[in-house]
C-alpha cells in the first residue's frame, strides 16, 4: 500500500500517485538500497515503467501504520534518457 503525505513534491515532477502505483505493480521494476540518503532511515530507490510505458525514478522508504505496512515515495521522477538506457541494458540481459 502506498502513502499519499509525498503527493504534492511528487506532482511537482509531474508524477501521480496512479504512476507510482503502477511501477510498483510492474513486473520489471528495479529496487536497490541508497546508503547515500540513509542516515536517519532505510531508503530505497526503484526504477521502472508506470503502465503507459514511462520510466520512472522513485526514492522511497517504508512506514508502519496501526500494524499496515506502507510505502512513502519521498520523490519521484520521471527518468533522464541516459537512465532509461542502463535501465532498458540492465532488463534485457535478464
């Protein structure tokens, strides 16, 4: 389940909610640990494609709330054409 407190910053990028939604849903999704911006939680960065097709950059952590577990996106973007290059790499030589 994905938490709506990061809509606004996100709609700022021109990403919605419905397309973060929708990577998490993706079968192609990419998630890796971001040391980086780790130091007051754990955060996370996934790649992947909302179901129109468009590559996504999503930084995210995990909140649990009255025992559900939820995903913040705490920024979310569309990806850069170099991105999309290692992404498209990285899931074809899968």
């Amino acid at each position: 389940m994905i938490g709506t407190t990061a809509t606004a910053k996100n709609a700022a990028n021109g990403v919605s909610l419905a397309e973060i939604e929708a990577m998490f849903s993706s079968h192609d999704i990419r998630i890796a640990p971001d040391p980086t911006h780790s130091h007051i939680e754990d955060r996370l960065i996934a790649v992947g494609r909302t179901a129109e097709g468009k590559a996504l950059f999503v930084a995210f952590t995990f909140r649990r709330i009255a025992g559900q577990l939820f995903i913040r996106p705490v920024s979310a973007r569309y990806m850069h054409k170099r991105e999309i290059a290692r992404y498209e790499k990285e899931t074809r030589s899968e």
